[in-house]
C-alpha cells in the first residue's frame, strides 16, 4: 500500500432529530438532497474533488439505506484497490457498549483503522453539512 498523505473520516451517525419526519427512517447524512442525492454526497465529493483517496464513513443511527447508498464507493470513484471508501459501524466492546458515545468517542473506536491507514493527517469531517 502507498502511503496515504491524507485520511477523511466522515461522522455520519447522526440522527437528525430536529428534522423531524426527514430523519423518521434514516439518518441525517441519508436524507435526499435535490432529487438526486444524499446529504452524504457533500462531504464525500469535496474529499474526492480535494484528492482524499482514503475515506472513513462512521454510521450509526438507522444505517442500513445509507450503507446501501455508499455501496462500494463507485459513485465517487472510491472503489479503488489501494485507498478506497470504509463503512465503519460501531462494535460491540468488552465492556458491552455498542454505540458510539459521541464524535471523540467514534474517532477513538477507530484508531485501529487511522493506525492501519498510517496518514500523515487526519481530516475530520460531519457527513450532514451542506
């Protein structure tokens, strides 16, 4: 593997009370946007229009429309052998936990894959920001 000069990970476990009825069956990064896409879609162009070829999405709240969404990555050409698009879900720890417990908290579950990853930086991003 190449080194990666920069890794995004996306925080988008959001579930997005404040809208209400939008954000009844999905998350927050899932919801539509003009027809076409999805709020998602902002962060993960703007990493790709930037050259991150190494992305992170954090779910959490009601995944499985946006995991669908995402699939492979194809979308953003993100399907790449050698950097790519991750889905990372919260696991069940020792202690029985199994959501994140806030935006630190879900960086901190996924130290292993930064680690894996070894960027020289980290960019953290919110998967609902428009």
């Amino acid at each position: 593997m190449r080194k990666i000069e920069c890794l995004a990970m996306i925080l988008a476990g959001g579930q997005g009370s404040r809208l209400g009825a939008l954000t009844k069956r999905v998350a927050k990064p899932a919801v539509p946007f003009g027809g076409k896409y999805r709020i998602i879609d902002f962060p993960l162009s703007n990493c790709v229009n930037s050259g991150i070829e190494r992305v992170g999405v954090l779910t959490q709240y009601r995944p499985l429309e946006l995991n669908q969404y995402l699939g492979s990555g194809g979308a953003w050409d993100l399907d790449k052998r050698d950097g790519g698009l991750f889905v990372l879900p919260p696991y069940a720890r020792e202690k029985g936990a199994d959501w994140y417990r806030g935006t630190a908290d879900a960086i901190y579950q996924n130290l292993n894959f930064i680690d894996m990853s070894d960027p020289d930086y980290v960019l953290i991003l919110s998967g609902d920001h428009i």
